[in-house]
C-alpha cells in the first residue's frame, strides 16, 4: 500500500471557547479525498505552543480527552468521544449541533467525527461544506473552557 501524498491545507488555532459551539478551520472541503489532522506544538509563526487545554477549571487534558471524569456532563457534541476530546464535523454552522443521521436538522449531510491528536478521515464524494473543529463537552458547559490548541490540516487524493 501506499503512503498518500499530503498537502497542507491549513495550520489553524482551535479555541477551547469558540464564539458560538465551532471553530470555523477551513472555508470548504469536498471529497473524495482524506484529510489528515495533527495537532501540532507550532502555531503559524512557527512559535511554540501547548498541546493541552481545559475544559473546566480543574480539568486539564490532551485533545484526546478525559476518559473518565466524576462530571456527568450530556449530551455531548459528540457522544461517541470523550469529555474535553478534539472534534470535528464537516457541513452546518459554528452554531449548530452535529447530527448523527445524514439526513437529519436542518443541513443534510453533516458529517460529525472525533479527532483527537491525529486522525485521518476519508471524505466520500457527496461530503462538502466547512470544516469546523471544537471542544467536546455540553453546550451549556462552553463557558468553562479555556486554552488552544494548533491543528495542521493536510489533504490528499484518494
């Protein structure tokens, strides 16, 4: 198998505390293709940055989330990730809720996803709009965050 040959999209600051739920990264994307999204230790100016940020004030974590924590905090943005984990979707708006069903809510074909650290994710033909990264928590919890994180976004045919 081959390695795919990536191309840097954007280098983007993810806040913990977005205006609204979502960080707006890139303007459009369309598939097919894979998007690879690394956090990184380097901002746009190439100045070092953390790798860790908080979802509360006593809690702080990796993009890779808290697996375990005494909150029970839900629904989540994204049930199917841990508490203060790195997400993404594809398709809606820096306000809206994900939806789990391609045909649900107003934007069809939102495609919500967990990120982490690293993640790669394979866009099929029909998947378009931003790409928007958050904090996974409550809505109602946002108020609590606090930090960045620096994420590259590369793409490449599939």
């Amino acid at each position: 198998m081959t390695n795919p040959s990536w191309k840097d999209l954007a280098r983007k600051k993810v806040e913990a505390k977005p205006d609204g739920l979502w960080n707006m990264v890139v303007p459009y994307v369309s598939g097919p293709r894979l998007l690879r999204l690394t956090v990184v230790e380097l901002d746009d100016q190439q100045a070092v940055v953390g790798k860790t940020w908080r979802p509360t004030a006593n809690d702080q974590c990796s993009a890779n989330g808290i697996l375990k924590t005494a909150q029970s905090k839900s629904p989540f943005l994204l049930d199917t990730a841990p508490f203060g984990a790195l997400i993404g979707k594809i398709g809606g708006s820096t306000a809206d809720l994900p939806d789990t069903s391609p045909t649900a809510g107003p934007y069809p074909g939102k495609k919500p996803f967990a990120c982490g650290e690293y993640a790669v994710v394979a866009l099929a033909s029909t998947d378009s709009g931003p790409l928007f990264l958050s904090m996974n928590d409550g809505p109602e919890f946002f108020a609590d965050h606090a930090g960045e994180l620096w994420v590259l976004i590369e793409e490449a045919p599939v």
